[in-house]
C-alpha cells in the first residue's frame, strides 16, 4: 500500500510526516563537518582534513565517514580530488543541486511547469525592488555587460539567452536574499531544460532587450517601485507569450530527468 500513495499528489509531504526516523549516522557525520567547515571560515578550493584526522575527529568507522562525504559530493558541497595529496575539497554549491531537489518533489506531486512560471511572477518583481535599493557598483556594472551583450549579440540565440540568464541572475544575488538569489538561479535552470527557456527570435528578443534596458535604468536610479514595476511587466510578458506559443508545456508534469546537465 504504501508504494501506491506515492501516485498521489501530496503523498511526499504525508510520508515525511508520518516516518519521523531519526537521521543516519553518516548524515550526523555531515552534518558536523558543514558546522566545521562554516565555524572555520574555510574558503572554496580548500581541502578538508585528511581521513585519519577525520576519522578521529568525528569518531566514526571510515565507511561512515566515506558515506557522509559522498552526501556532501551529491550535494556540491565539496568535490573528491583523486591522487597523492588530494582529498575532499570544498566547493560553492550551485543552484542546479536545488533545482533538482526542486524538479522531483514537482514530479511526485504531478507540479505542471506553469507553477514554475507562477513562481518567477511572484517573486522577481520583489527581487528587483530588493536588489535597486542595495545593488553595488561592480553588481551594476556586470548587469549593464549583460544588457550590451544583448544588444550586440541579438542575433545569436544562445549568446543572447545566455546574458539574459545572467541578467537576471545578477538582480536576484543582488538582493541580499541568498534564498532568493538560489531559488531564481534554480527556477531558470529549470526552464532552460524545456522549449520556454527558448524564445522566439527578432522581435520577442527585441522586447526582451527593451526590457531589460528599462529595468537596468531603474536600479542605476536606485528606483525601487519602478525597478519592480517593469520587471512585473516583463515577466507577465513572458508568462503571456509562452502561454500563446507553448501551452502544452506549460500542462506538462515536470520531470526530474529533464534537467540539463
């Protein structure tokens, strides 16, 4: 009976509810070594302790310790530097790990891809608000690169959409939210995996650059209502236009294999 409720929306928050199974040992063991590495200031690139200073450390059995370091690597928390003086070494975790945490919760839950699009509707407008009221000057000077790469580049899809990602991307870390920041990093991974992470050349690109144009002079002016106004405007556009040219996507349950590499 229980394999059947995971057919049933809902059934994964219900499950967790109800299987209140205390964390495996090797989960405790990474658990300890993230405080460490957060309480020692450790920066990305550095190694972790070798395995015997670990093995002592956290009083575990090496398979344990192997198997907390494996959670760790799953999670892009750190990488496994094979020969003679490697060891785990500490990564800056992407956004592509929450976004496929993300896409199969979606998928258990039968999520069709116009919740993703709800998503964007609902928070890039507060983001960018956020972001023109605390963006720094060198934030604001790779956001206007985003926008001239655009502008010269319009007529190359994939440079095009590439800037365009990053846009966006640049508002949300510069928010001061690094919820936020992940969860739009993520959201357009997400979509870059199906044809609405595609738009249409020549003019929808056109009325992207324009766009983005108006929302870059908005936070240069450190103007917050009109920083989220416009950028309301664009997503609503957005949401319009993939509602006219891919409807059927939109109905799709998202699927957890659909992520890009």
């Amino acid at each position: 009976m229980a394999e059947q409720q995971l057919d049933i929306p809902g059934a994964v928050s219900s499950m967790a509810a109800r299987e209140r199974r205390p964390p495996k040992t090797a989960m405790l063991v990474a658990q300890r070594i993230v405080r460490d590495i957060v309480r020692s200031h450790m920066s990305p690139g550095e190694l972790l302790p070798p395995e015997r200073v670990m093995l002592e450390k956290y009083a575990t059995g090496r398979g344990t310790l192997r198997e907390a370091l494996r959670l760790l690597e799953f999670q892009g928390v750190i990488s496994l530097k094979p020969g003679p003086g490697g060891g785990p070494v500490l990564q800056t975790p992407s956004a592509s790990h929450l976004a496929s945490t993300l896409m199969l919760l979606m998928q258990l839950n039968r999520a069709p891809y116009q919740v993703i699009v709800d998503v964007r509707n609902a928070l890039e407008p507060v983001i960018s608000e956020l972001a023109a009221e605390q963006i720094s000057d060198a934030s604001l000077a790779e956001l206007a690169q985003t926008v001239e790469q655009m502008r010269s580049e319009i007529d190359d899809r994939d440079l095009f959409l590439e800037a365009n990602k990053r846009f966006h991307d640049i508002i949300a870390w510069s928010s001061g939210n690094v919820l936020f920041a992940y969860i739009v990093d993520a959201v357009l991974g997400i979509l870059d995996g199906t044809v609405l992470g595609i738009d249409d050349p020549g003019d929808r690109q056109a009325a992207i650059l324009r766009a983005h144009e108006e929302i870059y002079a908005a936070i240069s002016r450190h103007d917050a209502d009109a920083a989220g106004e416009r950028m309301r405007e664009h997503i609503e556009s957005y949401a319009r236009h993939a509602q006219r040219k891919f409807p059927e996507i939109l109905t799709q349950t998202v699927t957890w294999d659909r992520l890009l590499p």
